[in-house]
C-alpha cells in the first residue's frame, strides 16, 4: 500500500481492508489508466523509510484493473501496518503486493480490492461530497483548487483532496490528491502518534 490509484503508490496498495467488492459504482469510459502494462511509481527519493516503489496493471476485466508491485519498506510503522494486510508479502525490507484492484475511468477512480472498496474519487465532486465504503466509513471531498496551486513534478495542477479515517493498524487518517488528467498524484499517511508520510503518485499514462 505504499502505493493512487498504492498500489497507487503501493501505499495505497498497502491494503488496509480485507474486503472486496464484486461490482463497480463509478461510471464512464475506460481511462487510460487502467490499461495493461501501464506503470504506477512513486519518488525516486526514500520518504519515510520507503523506497523503490513500483506497480504495473497486469490485467483488466470488465473495467477492473489489477496491479501488482513492491516497495522497499524499512519504517517500523509500515512494517506493522502491512503485515496485517492481506496480499501482502515481506521478505526482509522488500514488500510485495498482489492482487490489488482498482477501477479507473475518465469519471473518476474506485477502489475495488486493497483499499477500502469504495470511490476514491469523481471529478466533478464538489466540496462536502463524501463516498460511501463497504466498511461502513466514508471518504470526504475537503478542498477542491479553483486554479492551478498543488505542486505535481514540474507542474502546478487543480486537484481534489479526499479524506478518510480509517483508525485501524495505526494509521488514524488518510489524505488523497486526484487530477482529473493525471489521476491519484498523491497519498498521506498519518500515523496515530501524529507523524505523516506523504508520497506522490506517477503514471505512466494519463486520461
């Protein structure tokens, strides 16, 4: 789950639920983004005692993407937080995600497997639009850009920020950044003791 759409990150594919969800609720035309071999990937710079992040769509059946990836984890907070997640294998300091679905279209973004099923994120939310999850929780639009200010590479980009509150294997509260040309750019972590780890999230395709 280091992983937009972790695997976005394989942050958000530190999956952070065991259910799944047999049918889809976003809507509209396949995205890009989804499609087989795209890659998914993170900074090249260690944040937070996580590295080399890497995913890739290895199949899509019916508009549902399935990504599998790995990430290099040495924080002892990760550590913990995935080793109670289903699909996930660590050996040593390597993490390995599978099995972790999402569905991506021009619309918006829905997880399906790994995070907890639900929206992620429609593009024409508005500010207070929250997305019901099979847990019983919900994620909330909090901010929406009215012009170009969230630093994305080597561009400035209009985003949504989605928040929910998980509160479960020590992490009190998760942050989400979507684009509607670039997808999930970015995903935070915030830990119960109050530390963050924030991560931008890359693809290698875009709507």
């Amino acid at each position: 789950m280091k992983a937009k759409i972790i695997l976005l990150t394989v942050a958000a594919v530190f999956v952070f639920t065991t259910c799944s969800k047999d049918d889809a609720d976003i809507k509209g035309d396949q995205s890009p983004m989804g499609e087989v071999g795209v890659k998914v990937s993170s900074s090249s710079q260690e944040i937070e005692g996580v590295s080399n992040v890497s995913g890739e769509v290895i199949s899509l059946d019916n508009g549902v993407s399935t990504y599998t990836g790995s990430a290099k984890v040495t924080s002892p907070l990760f550590k913990n937080a995935l080793s109670n997640a289903p699909g996930m294998t660590i050996n040593g300091d390597v993490v390995t995600a599978t099995d972790i679905k999402f569905k991506s279209t021009l619309e918006g973004i829905e997880a399906v497997k790994g995070l907890d099923p639900g929206i992620l994120v429609k593009y024409d939310s508005e500010v207070g639009d929250t997305y019901s999850l099979a847990s019983g929780g919900t994620r909330k639009v909090v901010s929406k850009s009215s012009e170009d200010d969230y630093n994305y590479g080597f561009w400035l980009i209009k985003v949504l920020e989605i928040e929910e509150n998980p509160n479960k294997w020590g992490i009190s509260k998760i942050r989400y950044w979507a684009n509607h040309k670039f997808g999930l750019v970015g995903i935070e972590f915030t830990f119960d003791d109050q530390s963050t780890a924030k991560f931008p999230v890359y693809n290698s395709a875009e709507n």
